[in-house]
C-alpha cells in the first residue's frame, strides 16, 4: 500500500467507529427514560431493577430487598425480540437481600478447543509459535500453546438486538403466589 493511502485509511477507520445504543425504558410508565451512561433503578414491588448498559448489551440486576425468597420462574417469563419472536428465560432463584443478573440479549455459550490445523490446507513446517533461525525450533525456540478456535453454541435463549422495542414479561413465585413484571425496552441509536 502507498504511504500516503494509509493516513486516509486510519481517518475512514476512526470516523465510521463502534456505534453507541442508548435504551429507552417505555413500560413501566414514569421511569426515567433513557439508559445511557448512568444506570436506571426501576422499583417494581416487590424488587427493585437496575438498568445498565454494559459492553453493548443491558444489563438488568433484579435486588429482592425482601425477607423472602422468590423464584423467577423461567417455564412462565419470555422476552420477545424486535422480529416478534419469543424466547425463553432461564429461571432462577433470588434468595433474600440478594440480587441475580440478566443480560439482554444474553451473552452465548461459546467454548475453545485447541486447533492443531489438521486436514487439506497448505503450509510449511510443523508446530506454531515463535522461530528462533539461529538456533531453530528445537534449542532455543518457543513452542507454546496451539491456536484456539471458537464455537459457539446457538439455544432457543439466544437472540440478537440490533435496534428497536424489546417486550419482557418475569414471572415470579413468592410463597406460592405468583406475581408478573412488565418491561418494554427501545434500543435506539445515540445521536
């Protein structure tokens, strides 16, 4: 590439960037609007809910500041896309005073294995790493870890959110009654 190009390339590059996503909470009414850099406490009896943005993604920490202990029953709550479609909720229990984390849309499972290369490619030598010429792979060469490759493991929980409303519905069990809670959340660009 000619040296002049490459100033004009790393402008381009800075100027197009990551794009910033505000959330804007419309249901319950009378919360405090926008989720941009400070989070937003929603008090919902009997819980109260803190809206955070974090690493492109909201995070929803649910606190039960209460004596007992109530289950959010994931076969009863859904979250339902900007395409309209519904996934499921992983329950889970929230003991007294403590609090459990959502994330929306929820980070996939994704594991590493080790890639040792094998199969039809082309390429010379064997091994990985660093190659010391004067001495050679075997003196004073490092032979470190194998490349990692990615998976990941795609469930009816995983869903993505690009922009647009988000419906969720969290159903609760406290001493055998059962209550719901109510969200709609907009992702929206930030002007």
């Amino acid at each position: 590439m000619k040296t002049y190009l490459l100033p004009l390339v790393l402008a381009a590059v800075c100027v197009a960037g990551c794009r910033t996503y505000d959330y804007r909470v419309v249901q319950p009414p009378g919360v405090p609007g926008v989720i941009a850099d400070q989070p937003v406490i929603v008090h919902y009896d009997p819980l109260d809910y803190r809206l955070s943005r974090q690493r492109n993604r909201l995070n929803v920490r649910i606190n039960n500041p209460s004596e007992d202990r109530i289950i959010l029953t994931g076969n009863k709550s859904f979250v339902v896309d900007p395409q309209g479609e519904s996934h499921p909720i992983r329950g889970r229990p929230i003991g007294p005073h403590s609090y459990v984390w959502l994330s929306l849309p929820p980070v996939p499972i994704t594991y590493a294995y080790p890639d040792y290369g094998w199969g039809p490619g082309w390429g010379v030598g064997m091994g990985w790493g660093w190659y010391d010429p004067f001495w050679g792979p075997f003196y004073g060469g490092y032979w470190g870890p194998p490349p990692v490759s990615y998976y990941q493991i795609v469930t009816p929980y995983d869903w993505t959110w690009k922009t647009g409303p988000v419906r969720l519905r969290l159903t609760y069990d406290r001493n055998g009654k059962t209550f719901e809670h109510d969200f709609e959340i907009v992702r929206e660009p930030r002007k």
